[in-house]
C-alpha cells in the first residue's frame, strides 16, 4: 500500500496530537505533579493584600521593630524592648515553599521579649516567616525569607 504525502501529513497531525494529549493527561491525574495555589483562599488573601502593606509600613514606623536569630535551640524572635509585653498578641507563621505539610502557625505567648521557635519543628532550608501582630490595637506585620 503506498502512502501519498497528504495522508503522510494527516498522520503526522493524528500522531502529535495523541503524543501531547498523551502528557497532557499524565500530568493532569498524576499525584506527582500537583499544581496548588500558595494557599488555600487564594482570592481571599489578595483582597486583604492593602491591609497587609499597611500593617507593614505601621511596623518600620516603630522605634525599633521585630529582629530574629539563629540560635541551638531554634530561631529566637525579639520584639522591640520599648513595648510592654503584655499588650501584644498575635501569631506567627511559618510557610515552607517546599512542602505545606511543614507549614505551621503559632500563637504569641511571650514572658519576656523574645519568642522561641524550637529546632525541633524546622527543617534545613528556606522558610517564610511572618509575623502579625497588634499592640495597644495598631496592627503590624514583619514577613521575611529565611534559610536555616
């Protein structure tokens, strides 16, 4: 049987278009490429993008804002001395852009200044850290890429 060359064509689009089918499919229901959002709520969290920036800007007015070290035991968050303890809530979260399973968020709890991430719950590696906070009922937000 001899093949013309408009059939060799017709062919050749049949087979490029199974072969590209064929990866879009793979992709689309193997568990080994997921493609999630950064988060959950997406869409919720870009409208209160404007919030953000203001509670940002609202922390580098401070005297003195947030600062953060690598210690044994952890990373170690200190607060601005000039503030009263007491008057600041808040929580603190960690997001792991290679793996949510890692990420967690904590509740402010300080009896002195600083605050104590333990080593136990990070991992080697590049963590997000954001810091929203309130004192006195002005809201602040410290976010910064870290590696530990």
């Amino acid at each position: 049987m001899k093949i013309n060359w408009g059939t060799g064509i017709v062919i050749a689009f049949i087979a490029f278009i199974s072969f590209i089918m064929y990866f879009v499919i793979n992709m689309m229901t193997n568990d080994k490429y997921e493609f999630d959002l950064v988060t959950e709520n997406y869409y919720g969290q870009e409208l209160e993008f404007q919030h953000d920036i203001d509670k940002q800007k609202n922390a580098k007015n401070l005297v003195e804002n947030i600062s953060w070290s690598k210690t044994g035991d952890g990373i170690l968050i200190q607060f601005p001395e000039n503030l009263e303890i007491n008057d600041i809530t808040g929580n603190v979260f960690l997001y792991r852009p290679s793996n949510k399973h890692l990420d967690f968020e904590t509740e402010i709890s300080l009896s002195s200044h600083t605050l104590l991430i333990p080593d136990k719950r990070l991992l080697d590696g590049r963590w997000n850290i954001t810091i929203d906070w309130k004192y006195n009922g002005t809201s602040y937000m410290y976010k910064q890429e870290i590696s530990y």
